[in-house]
C-alpha cells in the first residue's frame, strides 16, 4: 500500500511539539515526510529539533527544505559575522548549543544537505512563496525562501497544488487556498506547529506544551 506524504511546517527550534506532533503522525518506512525549513531560531530547542529531524530518518523518508533561517545559519557560520543571524532569532540557536564551537559536524552536514523545493505528482512544496509563471528549477531565492504571502500568488504553472511555511497564521490554522496551502501555523509566537497530509487534507497540530489538538 502506498504511504502518505506529510508536510510539516516551520518548527523554529519548537523541539517539544515536534516530538508530540510525530508521535501523533506515527510515520511508518513507507511515509514520505517533507519538512518545509526553518528549524532553527527564536524557539527553544533547536538542537533538540535537528537532533529529532536526524532520527526521523531511520523511520520514513524524509525530505528537508531549507528555510532562509538556515541560510542566516549557515552563512552565519562561514563568513564569522553572526551579528545579523542572531538579532533574527540566532541566540536562541546558539543557546540551546551552549556556544557556536558545540554546534556538531553532523547539524551542519544536515542543514547543508536540505534542498530548495520538492515535489509529487500532485504538489510541490518551497519554504515561502513561488512565481506562478516560472518552473520550480528557476525560481529566484529572494522570492523562494524570503517573500511572504502578501496576497496569494495564482496556481503555479505546473499546475500543481503549492505547500508552503514562512508566513506565519497567528490564528493558528491553516491557510487554505485551494491551488495554495500555507502551514506556518506560528509555533514559536504561542500558536501550533501543523502537519499537513496531502492526499486528504488532514491536519495534525501541537504546541510547544506537546498538547496535540
């Protein structure tokens, strides 16, 4: 039988309700999971959030996209000028390490890995936003990884239905657009972090109390 493809949206460093909100999915070998980036900043426990991502793959297939946290991360990380990174939500990351020197080899190997946009048959999946007119291939960084949903962009080329994070829904649900679904439900700022199945539209959410609704 094949499996289910499950997004989930921006964790932001929210460890506990990862933790509760994979115990809720239960994702099996022939799960695919897709992880919308942002895994890091302004929550917790980043740390705790990589070091989860890092064991979820022994149990399904995961797919991680980076988000432009990770890209401040990483940059971050390369050139030494952390200044920038941390006034956007860093200090948390480098806290819940205890110091820049503590970060493992492993966390950064993974971040480095994450991809810039996935896709089915059926959906693609980007961090932030999509031109309607250009391929998934083409699509500039700027609008990828950084633009927000200032108003819903139209159905995408390919036809197919967008999944995306970064714009935060400080109601805490869904935002359901039909061509366009966003799962940034803002678990960092008190609200939920939101896995999203495809084929039937099913939502699963917890908070960084591990509550599940």
């Amino acid at each position: 039988m094949a499996g289910r493809t499950i997004a989930i949206g921006d964790i932001h460093g929210c460890a506990q309700a990862l933790a509760a909100l994979l115990e809720s999915v239960a994702p099996t070998q022939d799960d695919t999971i897709i992880t919308l980036g942002d895994y890091v900043d302004r929550g917790p426990d980043s740390a705790g959030v990589i070091e989860q991502l890092l064991e979820l793959q022994t149990r399904c297939r995961l797919i991680c996209l980076i988000g432009n946290h990770e890209v401040l991360m990483l940059d971050a990380l390369d050139t030494g000028a952390t200044l920038f990174w941390r006034q956007a939500g860093g200090d948390a990351t480098i806290e819940s390490y205890g110091s820049l020197e503590k970060i493992p080899a492993a966390h950064i190997a993974f971040l480095t890995a994450t991809q810039r946009y996935a896709e089915n048959d059926t959906h693609f999946f980007v961090h932030a936003n999509y031109e309607p007119q250009t391929p998934l291939a083409g699509q500039p960084d700027e609008v990828l990884l950084w633009q927000h949903l200032q108003q819903t962009p139209k159905r995408h080329c390919s036809g197919k239905i967008a999944v995306v994070g970064h714009t935060p829904q400080t109601n805490g649900r869904v935002l359901d657009a039909g061509h366009l679904v966003c799962i940034d439900t803002c678990c960092f700022g008190g609200f939920w972090l939101t896995a999203y199945e495809t084929a039937t539209g099913r939502v699963w959410q917890a908070n960084n109390q591990g509550e599940i609704r």
